[in-house]
C-alpha cells in the first residue's frame, strides 16, 4: 500500500475556515494527488529538504486525480500546492 504523507490525514489548507481536501500519496517516485472537490488547476512544487533538489510540475483537479513524477531518493520533503486563486496546501514526507 503506499505511504500516505500526513499519516491518514489529507493535506488542509493554513486558513482554517476552508475545508476543502486534498490526500496525497507517494509511491514509487509518484506523487498520487486525490481531489474531493474541484480547486481548479494549481502549481506543485517539491524540494528535498536536505539538498534543496526541487521538482516542479502542474496539476488541475477537475479529473479528482492527478500524479506528479518527483525523486525516488531516500530523504525527507516537503511539497507545497498553490492554487490559481492563491490557496495554499502544504505537507512532509519521508522516503527511507
């Protein structure tokens, strides 16, 4: 099964009035991003929290799933979304 990012707790967003979720999973240098609403298209970035190796890419929510290629390297991460309208998802993660 893969390793979800935050425990079993999606990826929430800092302001704590807004509720929308996003789960994250990695598996096998994928990054599977699972959607329950549509937040339109937002930027995905990753960086290596040891050697500031960073990974960007794309992704749109409208199809509830999207997957982001990054590193299969041990360490550990942090992945950050950003939204169109300026929402911002964020969370760690460690590959061993």
């Amino acid at each position: 099964a893969p390793d979800p990012i935050i425990g079993n707790k999606p990826l929430r967003p800092r302001t704590p009035d807004y509720c929308s979720e996003i789960s994250a999973y990695y598996q096998n240098g994928v990054i599977y991003l699972q959607f329950s609403e549509d937040l339109g298209c937002m930027d995905v970035q990753v960086i290596n929290l040891s050697t500031g190796e960073q990974w960007n890419d794309g992704a749109c929510s409208d199809s509830g799933m999207e997957t982001v290629s990054v590193s299969s390297a041990a360490g550990s991460y942090a992945i950050t979304l950003t939204t169109d309208n300026g929402s911002t998802y964020s969370g760690e993660y460690t590959i061993e």
